[in-house]
C-alpha cells in the first residue's frame, strides 16, 4: 500500500500533535513512550503515553476496512517516513530520555518500536540498526589489523 497525499498530511498531522503534548521548551520530567495504535478495521489512530492516557486521536481514511495482510507493516513503513520528516520535532520533546514511539495494533499489542530517541542517538528504523551494526563490524576489523 503506498501513502497518499492525504494520508501523509494526516500522520504528519497526528505526530505534531501528539508533540504539542511535550513541548521542547519545557524541563522534562515525564517519563514515557509513545504509544501509536492503528485500527486496521476503522482507520483510527491513538496515540497514548505509558499510563494509558490518550494523547490524540484521528482517522486516516486510507486504512479504514483496509485488508491486506500487510498492514501494520504497511502502517510501520508510512509512519517512519512520517517520524523522519518530523524527526527535529519528535527527538526534541520533553519526555526523560531514551523514549521510544511504538507500534500497536487495536488489541493494544506492541508490534514494533518506530523511533528511538536517547540523548545520543536517534534510531528510525531497521535500517539504521543495520547500518549501525555494518560501521561497527568495519571498525572493529579496522582496529584488529593495526
């Protein structure tokens, strides 16, 4: 399933205002994930801190009754795009860090971490794990020759 423009205008939408919830110019003193819950069935998207409270809510027309049997990564793919282009925004609120942005289905079952942001580092997919990993072997092999 490939995104369309509303459906970009729409996570954009719900990622920065979800932030607007933990303002970067405030101290940090919350201690929490974002929790990201796609209704496969209606579309609906939530977003929720650990404790549960909901954050922000809208649906993404695109994804109401979608059946494929890829969704959720079809979602996850659309979401990291989404978390990329708002990156600045999203590594930089005022939640304690590492936090994390995960992926929940509508039973509230975590189905993959999107981002995580440590003070650090910011990690928005896979991709960069392996990139990660693939540096890291470099170097260590680099440090074994000398």
């Amino acid at each position: 399933m490939k995104a369309t423009v509303q459906t970009i205008q729409q996570i954009d939408r719900a990622l920065r205002k979800t932030a607007d919830k933990f303002p970067a110019n405030e101290e940090a003193t919350v201690m929490t994930d974002i929790h990201i819950r796609v209704s496969q069935d209606s579309g609906e998207v939530l977003t929720f801190d650990d404790d549960d409270n909901e954050l922000m809510r809208c649906v993404v027309e695109q994804w109401i009754d979608n059946k494929d049997d890829d969704f959720y990564d079809s979602v996850a793919v659309m979401l990291r795009e989404g978390i990329e282009r708002q990156k600045d925004l999203l590594e930089n609120l005022s939640i304690l860090k590492p936090y994390s942005f995960v992926l929940e289905n509508d039973d509230s079952e975590s189905l993959e971490e999107l981002f995580v942001a440590d003070d650090d580092i910011a990690i928005i997919s896979p991709l960069s794990i392996d990139s990660l990993d693939s540096d890291l072997d470099d170097f260590l092999e680099n440090l074994l020759k000398s």
